[in-house]
C-alpha cells in the first residue's frame, strides 16, 4: 500500500476523532480538569474549592493544621521539683554503731518530672493529672507562647486521678469544649503534650472505644467511662488534651496500655472525659474536693447462677448484699436481695455504669430505681446521699 493511500485510509477517522474530542470540551468544561497532564498523569479536580488547594499547589485531602492552631495554644507543659533523700553510709544502722555521724546533715537532691495540661479558663485554672504533680514541691508552667509561670495547687482527686492548678497570667487562651458523649468509635482525634520533654507535640488516630472501665484496667478504682484512643501517648502526654478533629476537647489523656515497664506507646491509650474532668474541676474549686453521690449500698453483678435462680432471663443487675444503716438506700426501703436492674429508667447492666451515674449525681437529686423484691418488680425512689466516713451495715 502507498503512503498516500496509506494517509488517507487512516487520516479520516483520526479527524473525525479530534473533532469529537473538542466538541466534548466546550460542552461539557467541567471534565477539562480530569485530562491527563504532560506526564500523562491524573490531575486532580484543581479548580474546584475545598479540595485542600492553597497557594495554587495541591496539599492533599485533609489537614488538621486548622484544629491544632486552635487548640495548642491551650496545651502547656508542667515541669515539676520534689526532694529526694539521698542514701548514704551514714544511715547504715552498723556504720552509726561504729561512729558517731548523728551530727551530719541528711543530703537531699531534687528530682524533675515533666507532663502536660490544659488550660479549662482565662482566669488561670488548668486540668492535669495527680500523678503528673503528686509530692511537687514547686510546679512550673510553660504555655506555648513561651511565657512560664509558677503554677499553685488548688486541688486533687485521686480517684480520678485529676488536680487542678492555677496560674496567674494575662490574655490566657482556654482550650473550646467538644461533646465526649457524642464521641464515636472511629471519630478522628488528636493527642497534645510534651512527651518525653521534646516540646508541644501533636499526635493523630482515632477513638477506639468509649466507656472503658477503669477497675478492669487498673486505672481508677471508681471511674469507668475512659475514651480509648490509639492516638499516640507517651510519657509527658499525661495530663494533656485530646481533641476531637475541630481542636475541641474531649478528653485528659491519662495513661497508656504497658505491661512491659517501658511505658512507650503501643497504641493503646485512654483519656478521661472532659464533662468528667469538668466536673471534678467545678468541685475542687467550690468544695475542695470532689463531691460524689453516695446510695449507701454493697452489691454484686448477677451470675448466670443468681439469675437463674431468681427466673431471670438476663444478668442484666445487681444485688444488694448489704446496706448501710440510715443510708439513702436504708432510708429509701430498698433490702438486702432486692435485684437492682434500672436506675432512673437505664438498665444497670453489670453495675458499673448505674454506680457511676450514681457517683457523678449530685447529692439531694432524687433516682427511680427499680427492682425486683421477691419475684416482684416494682420502683423505689431514694434521695442521693454524700459518702461518709466508713459506716456500720445492716446485716444482710
């Protein structure tokens, strides 16, 4: 075949393509963008807003750069100083039998510890962990501006593992509040701190789980709502925030899963809920401590074996074991073997989400709860009490 026959076998329909091609192009502009580059490769849809284009290059999907601008101005680092005995021969119970060095003076040095917390106020008042300032002698705080203050102790909780500071600085900027109840496994989440004392430091992952129980994680002897996250927590991260993806506060991040003494991060931490925190803050400042709500009861969670043989068909309960003379449960008329199953119409479940809804109620509020007396079920109202001093049972 000739080359002239050859072009004009073939130039037809490469016209005829051409012309389609350009014919879709003023119909429809939009698909412009879709059109492979010089390199033949993908452009991205570069025209359209919200894409992450800034400064006409392509940054990607997504950035937190936005949430953290808002919420580590808010996140400071807590240097803290204890004295520390420092042993000595002197001490030994032989070498004093020897020589007389009752008059040498006992050495001490001071030991440094770093952490994290969050600013809760304008008016000063930070979160942090108790561990983070337990035995402090002096307690420093740096804010992200680089200014540094001397924090003072207000208060702590120990069951939360919460304390409370206050600093006194001007134009202090307070972390913005998210909605821990609200929080979804999934949801994306950052972690904020000094860990390991390298400077303001920003971690991303997302909820794990929500609702986990501090007994069971040998955390908290009374808390059980913790946020687990697998945002990274390493130590100096205690007492920091974890946010929600806007840089809202969700949570205090308080300790990291390790059974190996190392203490590095594997993807496992947990944060107590800002609303609980909050909480804890608001009674430290007004009472000096934390007032929980008290019903005056000793229960256990129902066995397949209780349950059955109370012909039940769940071990959804508790039941009471004993109950304290004069108590809000005594006073109530709630008995010994009464099956607790709802509190203010939620179902207990194994008890440790209807006790720690009656912790966190204010004492004086009244609670329905329900029970089953006998193969009965019926509902009693009682009145939440303050805990006392250890008190003397009923028998039971």
């Amino acid at each position: 075949m000739s080359l002239t026959r050859l072009l004009s076998y073939v130039g037809w329909p490469a016209a005829t393509g051409l012309l389609l091609a350009l014919l879709v192009l003023v119909l429809f502009p939009q698909l412009r963008g879709q059109l492979p580059g010089a390199n033949g490769e993908q452009q991205p849809f570069a025209l359209k807003a919200g894409n992450g284009l800034r400064n006409g290059q392509w940054s990607g999907p997504v950035s937190y750069a936005d949430a953290v601008k808002r919420a580590t101005p808010a996140v400071v680092s807590i240097l803290t100083y204890k004295k520390l005995k420092r042993s000595r021969l002197a001490d030994d119970p032989l070498f004093r039998h020897f020589f007389n060095q009752s008059d040498i003076p006992q050495q001490t040095r001071m030991q440094a510890a770093l952490g994290s917390g969050v600013i809760v106020s304008t008016s000063g008042y930070l979160l942090t962990n108790n561990h983070v300032i337990s035995g402090a002698e002096d307690i420093n705080v740096l804010l992200r501006d680089g200014r540094e203050a001397q924090a003072r102790l207000v208060g702590t909780d120990t069951e939360s593992d919460l304390a409370v500071l206050k600093i006194e600085l001007d134009d202090l900027t307070a972390i913005n509040f998210g909605d821990p109840g609200s929080a979804q496994v999934g949801d994306v989440v950052l972690a904020i701190g000094n860990p390991f004392g390298v400077g303001q430091t920003v971690t991303q992952g997302i909820i794990s789980a929500t609702g986990r129980d501090g007994a069971d994680l040998r955390l908290s002897a009374l808390e059980s709502n913790f946020i687990q996250t697998d945002a990274a927590i390493n130590p100096g991260n205690s007492g920091g925030a974890l946010t929600d993806a806007y840089g809202n506060l969700l949570g205090i991040n308080t300790a990291i899963w390790d059974r190996t003494s190392r203490a590095n991060s594997v993807g496992i931490g947990f944060a107590i809920p800002a609303d609980t925190a909050m909480k804890v803050l608001d009674d430290i400042i007004e009472f000096g401590h934390v007032i929980r709500g008290w019903l005056g009861i000793e229960a256990r969670q129902l066995s397949p074996q209780l349950a059955q043989s109370f012909n039940l068909n769940s071990t959804n309960g508790v039941i009471i074991t004993r109950i304290y003379n004069n108590g809000p449960a005594h006073l109530a008329g709630l008995l010994p073997g009464d099956v607790i199953t709802h509190i203010n119409h939620l179902p207990v479940g194994d008890g440790r989400q209807g006790m720690l809804q009656i912790a966190q109620s204010r004492p004086g509020a009244s609670v329905d709860i329900e029970v089953l007396r006998n193969g009965v079920a019926q509902t009693i109202e009682a009145v939440i009490g303050t805990k006392p001093l250890p008190a003397r049972p009923v028998a039971g």
